[in-house]
C-alpha cells in the first residue's frame, strides 16, 4: 500500500503507509506536507516511520516537524503504540498530553482512535 488519501469521519486524511521511508528529515516532513496538498486536511504517520530523533526532545527535530505541519495548517496525527519511548523520558509525556489537548498535533494508539478524534473535533 502506498501512501493514499482517504476520507476518515468525514475528514480528508493522507494515510501514511507502514512500509513507506522514514521520516528523518525535515525534507521527508516537507515531501508529506506536499502531498498532502492534493486535499489531505490531517496527515496520519504510522509511529514506525517516525526516527528514533523524533522521540528524544533534546534532538528538536519532533519540534521542528510539528512546526512545519502547524505553519502549513495541516494537523499531524502520530499512529501507533509509543509506550517504551513514553516510559523513558517525562518531557515526551507531557508534549504527548499537551499535544492531544490541542488540535494541530495528536497521538493515537491506533486508527480507530483517530476516527474517533475526527469525529469529536470541530471542523476547520
């Protein structure tokens, strides 16, 4: 599977293939945003494509992908089951809570979770 465009909860989402490279850089962030602009409101990456970079704060590189998908109004929704990254650093739960507090990034165990956010927010 590719990465493709599908309507979520009545939401545009550019669903993110497992498989697809890394996000490693803020290039491969940017090449996300450009595909997105074929009518994607939420783009939802899988946890795994995410480098390990993104889970450490002290990289800023999670800052830096936020930012990018927050400049281009486009919210970032992170899928998968982040426990052990969670379980080692206090600063990664507390952006993960304040994250999911907002609507310009989420984390989401799994898709049926997302539906669920997507339903629950308000449309933009």
């Amino acid at each position: 599977m590719a990465d493709e465009l599908q309507d979520r909860a009545g939401v545009p989402v550019l669903m993110c293939d497992p498989q697809g490279p890394p996000l490693a850089t803020e290039a491969d962030a940017l090449d996300l945003i450009g595909a997105a602009f074929l009518g994607a409101e939420v783009v939802a990456v899988p946890a795994s494509r995410l480098d390990p970079a993104f889970f450490t704060l002290g990289s800023r590189f999670a800052g830096e992908i936020m930012q990018k998908f927050v400049n281009y109004r486009l919210r970032l929704v992170v899928v998968g089951d982040i426990t052990a990254q969670l379980a080692g650093s206090a600063a990664l739960r507390a952006l993960v809570h304040e994250s999911n507090r907002g609507g310009h990034v989420w984390f989401v165990p799994d898709l049926a979770a997302l539906d669920d956010r997507l339903r629950a927010a308000p449309r933009r």
